[in-house]
C-alpha cells in the first residue's frame, strides 16, 4: 500500500513538474514572484488563482465520484447562484453575509435535488445531473431575464479580485475548502464509508451504512461547493452571464478528478491528488498561452497532453485492464 | 518420476506476489482418467498454482506441458483451447445475464451466425437437470444464491467437457445431496478418461472421490500421494506441518430449564422473503443451527432477523421488548452481527485495505464522528490475525489479494469486534480449512459461554452437531423439525431433513 500510495502521488507530481519545466523553458519569467502592495504577483499566482473555481468544483465532484456517481450539473449551478448574487446586488438585500447565504442555499437546494433523484428515486447520476445540468442554465437566464446581469459592489467583488494573506482571495477561498473537506474526510470516519459505498455499496449496506444518506450527502456538499465556485466567477468579473459562467468547468471538474487517479466506477478518492489534477490542467491552458502557439490549436493540444498523463498512469489502468480481460476470459476460459 | 500418461505436467512453477512467494518451484503430474485432490491450509497457495495454470497469471517460473507439448497459456480462453475447463474460487460467471446465456457464453448454439435462444434455454435445461436444478433458465443469474450460482458454474465446466477439469471448492456451499450428485458426474468423466483437479478443505470428500492427492504447504510441495494409502491423520500432519489436537464434541454450554425471559424469540415469523410461521427462541449462550436443503430457507431466516427483508406477520421479540427491524444499521444497533453467505457481493470491501474492512463495522457502530484512532486500529487488526491465525502479510493491502479462507477470516472478525449479543453466521466456516475451522468452532463454544447468542446457518451438518444446543431444521421455507440437547445427532439431523412431513 506504501508502494502504491508513492506510485499514486508520483506520477500526477511529475506531470505537473513538467510542465512547470516547460514553461520554465518557453518564458524564463515564469517563476518570477514580485511582492507589491502587499500582494504576490508572477505567473504561478496567476495559474492559482485561475485554477480556483475548478478547484472548488473538483472537491465536491471527488466525494461524488468516490460514491460512484457523477455531477454534471456543477457548471449550471454556478450559473444560477451568479443570477441570484448579482440580482440580490442589485436589490435592496445587497447586504454581504444575505447574498453568501443565499448562494450557498441555493447550492445546497441543488445539490439536494440531485441527491434525491440519485438516491431516492433512483436514477442514474449522469442522467440525474444531466436534469440540471439543461435545466439549470435556463433557470439563470429566467432570474437574469435573459440579460447578462453586472453590478457594482465592492465588498462582493473582493470575494474574486480582493486579496488576503498577500494571496488572491480566491486562492484563499479554495485552499480553506480543501482544508475543511479533507479534514471531515480523514480525520473522521466519513472518508471511509465514502469509499466503502462506492466499492461495494450491497456489503456496505450489511455492514449498517446508510449508503442513500451518503450519496444525497456528497451530491449537496456538491452543490455547495459550485455554489461558493460560482460566487468566486460571479464577483471575479462583476457580472453574472447565464450563458458562459462556469461553462464546461464540470468537464475541467471531472478530469482533474481522473488525473488525481480516481476511478469513475467509485472507490478510492484523494483530495490532494485531485488538486494537482486540477493543477495540471491549469498550468496547461497558461503554457499554451504563454508559449504563442495559435489558439486554435489550444484543445487539441491540451487533450493531447491530458492523454498522455492518463496513459503515463497506466500501470494501474494495465493492471484493471489485465483484472477486466482476465475476468472475461475465465469465462470464455470454460467455454 | 514423470509418471506413464500424465495429460498435465507441471515442472518447477513458481509465481510472486509484492512480498509473497505464493507457488514455490511445484511439480504436479495429473493423469488421464483420475481425480486429484490439491490440498493444503488457507493461503497454502493453491488458488495461485490453479490460476497460474489456467492462463489467469503468468507464471514467473517453471514449464506447464499438456501431452508432453509445453503450453504457456496468455488468458483462460487460451487455456480452453488447450483443452482446461475451470470453475474458480469466487463465482466467476455474468450476473446480469440469464442463466441459460452464461452457461453457453461463448459456445451459444447458432444458426446462419444468429444464435438459436429456444434451443439454447432448452439445452441449459437440460443441463441443470443433470444436478437436479430445477430453476427459471430465463432469470438473471444474479437473482439465485450463491451456492446455486456455484451449481451453474460447475454444469458449465463440466459440460464443456475437456481433456482437464479444474474445480477450486466446488462444495463450499453445496449441502450433501448437490455434493452426492457432483460426485457422480465427476466420477463419470473420470470414467471416460478426463482428468480432475479439485481442490476441497473436507476430508472426507477427499477419501470419497479421490484417487491421489497433492499438499501444498506455505506455497511449496509437501508431497504426491495414493490416497487410499494415506492415513487421515498423515495427511493432516502434512498440511498443518504439526498435528491437529483431537478435537472434543462438547456442545455449548446446555440451558435446559431457565427461567429468565428469552433472549431472542420468533412467534409465527412470516417475511417478504418467503419464509413463513417460524418459531423458535433462544436464551444467552445458546447455540441455534439452521439445517435444511439447498433453498429451504436458512439464509432467509437470517436476512429477516438483520433487517435485510422486512418482516410481514408474526413477531419477534428481544428479552421483553418487540423488536422490528427495518434496516441492517437497526439490527447491529440492537446488537446483531451477520456474517453474510455470499462474501464477494455482500461481504468483503474490495479494493479497501484487510485493515479497513476489519475494523469498519466497528466503526460503523460507533458513528462517522468518533473515528478510530490508527493505533487502536492496527492493535484491533493485529490481535485478530492473531486470534483467526490470518495469513496476511501487511493489513494494508487490497482485501482481494487474500486467499478465499482468509477474507472469510477477516469477515469473521470484522464482526466479532461489534462485540454483538446475537452472531448470525451464514455459512461460516465456507473455504476455511481443517485447522482453522477447529479453532473456529472452538472460538463459537467460548462466545456462548461468555453469554452470547449464536444462530448458525450451515450446509455443514457435521459442524452443526458439533456446536449447537438445538437444531432447527427448515424445509419450503417452513421450519419443519427442531431437535434439541441429547437428541441432536448427525442421523437425527439427516432424517429430519429426508423425511417428508
Ligand atoms: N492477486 C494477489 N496479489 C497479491 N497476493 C496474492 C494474490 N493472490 C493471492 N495472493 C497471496 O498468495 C498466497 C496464496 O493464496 P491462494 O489464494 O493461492 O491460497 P489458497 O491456497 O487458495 O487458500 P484458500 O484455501 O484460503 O483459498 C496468499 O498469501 C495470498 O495472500
Ligand atoms: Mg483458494
């Protein structure tokens, strides 16, 4: 297990290290940090900063995962909690702690819509989440009235282009999420039946786990999770556009997931690997801008790299492949 | 030493694990027309050798030859080609597919390259007639029980008829009539030329069928022997590598005339499962077995005291309260504990650590917030191995990479550290061997004294007689007999379960 767990780190670490090396190569003044006002300044600020959103998303997306399931849905939900901060911005409820309250409730609403409709009624999560993920961005055009909504508010806007500790604030904002999830899943038990449900959730339920309790549960620390993610998007560029805010960023979400070594069919999650996922993809989009290829070519090379980590991971692919093949033939072995 | 006709030869195979030598450098010759055993403790090794040969690992050592031509079989498809049929340990067939489409699977009858699905059902009736299964051939697969799923593994294997035949545990959870039955057919192929490998932790299974036998021990080969030359207790001598203490018939410590209130009383228990008007109760200490055929309703009687069916006449009653269990959590809250009969979907926690899935009913029963700290943990861990003898050469590894007998250890013990007052046990000493399963019995004897209640259920009638204080025995899903105290006999047992009403 030490192995494993050495051989889990290593090969994401060492992705990320190269294409930090690359865009060592490519702009020398990539590493380059300045201290102003206060505040750190440099490239690798930057790729933090921008990974943020993702971040948060991949969080509770790791939890989702970990049961087995899938959220689609985070993408729309960040754009409906932007609809509903800057239409409250611009009512007469514009006081701070109302707005973060009512987006985190309405995260969390989500969040328990998709966790009933996968552990109540039953549906498959990707089919579930797909409800939302539709439905979603048409509920924050109808708030927004189908314009892009802008507000001026300077203590909202500080939650995405303030900052604190010399950080930018959504940096901070993440990395205090990532703290509070990863010490609720391993310092208590919640980890662990977490993984439990999701390897084999039939033993799971012999041995007392709630199992439905526990998906509805990752689905609304989900929600919760896209809603302060949309909060960070929202206030980063003081506006809140139904269309675009938080689009495809559950794709972003789910991959940095797969890169961080999860398996989609549930089971072992580590919240630190998916943060280096998160980071790899990331610190990607910025060399690509950096190194002055053509946009167009942007996907295709990120999608180029991304295939290359998952088959650099593939020790472990090969093995479940060779477990997959294995059990298959065993079957035709008796024909 | 290369005997006359040997079909399979194995010379020198080894196989390695991280940190476990699991096959070291075995010879095995296996002869047309003759059945032999493969022997040994849990984790000897046997499992590894058998899927070494088959094609499901590659062995990092040693020559297989098949009629003197070596073979290096990639997949046990490759391996079928070369004429080896296989049943493995763990069921190993497709359970969202019908009954009658994994016993052809691969093979399905066609015609014009469409597969014929009349003649297939037919054929596959046929088929299980051959072992007395009279079962819905349409049905998925995973709607039966374990021990019926063994059943069908076993026709497709035996159907597929080769040059060699492989069952590991076949009878784990056969009772004797599906056994008596399998014997025969085996004896039949064997007849007409076939050789069988067969692995079994019964010895009287071996003296009945085998003709010579092989110990493995600690990955290793002890020995090649005529088993009708081998006395009992040399073959176990050889593969505990020490002698078994005589183990003592005593029974649970007998309560005949108490007068407290029953620990645990059924009255008139009916459930969605099918089982109808049980009644039975059991005092503190008490050790109740569960007896019957293959589908007589053992396992549901079970299932309904662990709140996995919901109960729908009757009551049950724990001490003076009423007790109506809705879900397993409500169940172990009240203090049961089960041990599944199916480990692979319902018990072990693959791919979590042996660690992990010791430790985590426990942790279950303490709730999410009260973590176990990691010291306590590997204390519990270490003092379980220890006490079930688990060979396991680091908790921290996949449950799966266990042999078969040793996950059933750790279930065993998984539960035993809920300190329950009422331990259900559905098969318990399934793939467990000779050794193990006498300190196993002796661990139960010692938790009825110390005031726990046991209800086993167990194809195993032997075993049922050696432990239990009274017998239940079921039939249609009905209890039809129950034999308490002095008149609890193997014969006893056995007739009550024969006799019609
Ligand atoms: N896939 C695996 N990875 C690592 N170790 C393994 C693996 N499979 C088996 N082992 C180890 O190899 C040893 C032999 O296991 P094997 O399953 O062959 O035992 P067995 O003789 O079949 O025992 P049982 O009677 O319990 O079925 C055990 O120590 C086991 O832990
Ligand atoms: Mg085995």
């Amino acid at each position: 297990m030490t192995n494993l767990m050495q051989h889990r780190l290593f090969l994401p670490l060492l992705a990320l290290a190269l294409i930090l090396l690359a865009n060592l190569v490519l702009s020398p003044e990539f590493f380059h940090l300045e201290v102003k006002d206060g505040r750190v300044y440099g490239s690798l600020v930057d790729v933090l900063n921008r990974s943020a959103p993702c971040a948060l998303l991949a969080i509770g997306m790791s939890l989702v995962i970990a049961t087995g399931g899938i959220d689609l849905s985070v993408g729309a939900i960040v754009a409906i909690t932007g609809a509903v901060c800057a239409n409250l911005l611009n009512s007469s409820f514009d006081t701070l702690p109302l707005v973060i309250l009512a987006a985190l409730a309405v995260g969390l609403a989500a969040g328990m819509v998709n966790g009933s409709l996968v552990s109540i009624f039953g549906i498959q999560p990707i089919v579930a989440t797909l409800v939302l993920m539709v439905a979603g961005r048409g509920i924050a055009q109808l708030i927004n009235s189908g314009q892009i909504a802008t507000f001026q508010n300077d203590t909202f806007a500080s939650i995405g282009i303030g900052s604190l500790l010399g950080l930018p604030a959504p940096v901070v904002i993440a990395a205090v999420v990532f703290l509070l999830v990863q010490f609720a899943m391993r310092f208590t038990a919640l980890g662990l039946f977490i993984e439990a449900s999701g390897c084999n959730p039939r033993a799971s339920h012999y041995l007392g786990l709630n199992v439905r309790v526990i998906k509805f549960l990752v689905y609304c620390v989900s929600g919760l999770c896209a809603a302060i993610a949309g909060m960070v998007i929202t206030a980063d560029i003081q506006g809140a556009d139904a269309n675009n805010a938080g689009l495809w960023l559950e794709l972003d979400a789910i991959l940095a997931v797969v890169l961080g070594g999860a398996a989609l069919s549930g089971g072992r999650f580590s919240l630190p690997l998916t943060m280096i996922g998160v980071l790899i993809i990331q610190a990607m989009s910025t060399t690509i801008i950096m190194s002055g290829i053509e946009p167009k070519y942007n996907l295709i090379i990120k999608s180029l790299v991304i295939l290359v980590v998952l088959l650099l991971q593939s020790p472990s692919f090969r093995q479940q492949l060779r477990g997959l093949s294995g059990a298959r033939n065993s079957l035709g072995g008796k024909a | 030493m290369s005997a006359q006709n040997a079909v399979l030869q194995l010379t020198g195979v080894c196989k390695r694990f991280k940190g476990v030598i699991a096959v070291n450098n075995v010879d095995l010759d296996l002869r047309a027309g003759e059945i032999h055993a493969l022997l040994g403790e849990n984790g000897a090794g046997k499992s590894t050798l058998i899927k070494v040969i088959t094609g499901v690992y590659t062995p990092d050592g040693g020559r297989i030859e098949i009629d003197g031509a070596a073979i290096c079989p990639k997949s046990t498809l490759d391996a079928q080609k070369h004429g080896i049929s296989t049943v493995y340990q763990e069921v190993n067939l497709l359970p969202n597919l019908s009954v009658a489409h994994n016993l052809y699977l691969g093979r399905e009858p066609r015609r014009f390259g469409c597969i014929q699905w009349k003649k297939l059902q037919r054929d596959a009736r046929a088929l299980l007639q051959r072992f007395s299964l009279d079962i819905d051939v349409n049905e998925l697969l995973s709607s039966y029980s374990i021990a019926v799923q063994q059943l069908i593994a076993i026709a497709r294997a035996v159907d597929c008829a080769a040059k060699v035949v492989i069952l590991d545990e076949p009878t784990a959870s056969l009772d004797s009539r599906e056994v008596g039955l399998l014997f025969q057919i085996l004896r039949t192929l064997r007849d007409q030329g076939t050789a069988i490998l067969i692995v079994t932790h019964f010895l009287d299974q071996v003296y009945a069928l085998t003709d010579r036998l092989t110990v493995m021990r600690n990955g290793e080969k002890v020995g090649t022997f005529v088993t009708a030359e081998l006395p009992r207790e040399a073959l176990v001598s050889h593969m505990l590598g020490k002698e078994l203490q005589a183990m003592e018939a005593s029974r649970a410590s007998q309560h005949t005339d108490s007068v407290d209130p029953a620990a645990l009383q059924l009255r008139e228990l009916s459930s969605s499962n099918g089982i109808r008007n049980i009644n039975f109760s059991a005092q503190r200490g008490d050790a109740i077995g569960l007896a019957g055929l293959l589908g007589s309703g053992r396992s549901e009687v079970c299932a309904a005291l662990f709140g996995l069916d919901s109960v729908t006449e009757g009551e049950i009653r724990l001490g003076e309260a009423p007790y109506k269990p809705r879900s397993p959590a409500q169940a172990i809250a009240q203090g049961f504990a089960l041990c599944p009969e199916d480990r692979k979907t319902d018990g072990i926690v693959h791919p979590l650590s042996v660690r992990e899935n010791m430790i985590i009913a426990h942790q279950a029963q303490r709730g999410w917030w009260r973590p176990l700290r990691r010291s306590e943990q590997n204390k519990l861990v270490a003092d379980a191995t220890q006490r079930l003898k688990i060979v396991c050469s680091d908790p921290e590894k996949p449950i799966g990479e266990l042999s078969g007998g040793n996950q059933q250890k750790v279930i065993l013990a998984r539960w035993l550290m809920t300190h329950p007052q009422i331990l259900i046990l559905d098969e318990p000493t399934r793939g467990i061997d000779i050794g193990a399963h006498a300190e196993i019995l002796q661990l139960i004897r010692k938790l009825c004294a110390e005031g726990m209640t046991l209800i086993v259920a167990s194809s195993e009638i032997e075993e049922l007689v050696a432990f239990s204080n009274k017998i239940l025995v079921m039939r249609d899903k009905r209890l039809s007999t129950t034999i308490a105290g002095q008149d609890i006999s193997e014969n006893a047992v056995l007739a009550a379960i024969a006799e019609p009403d």
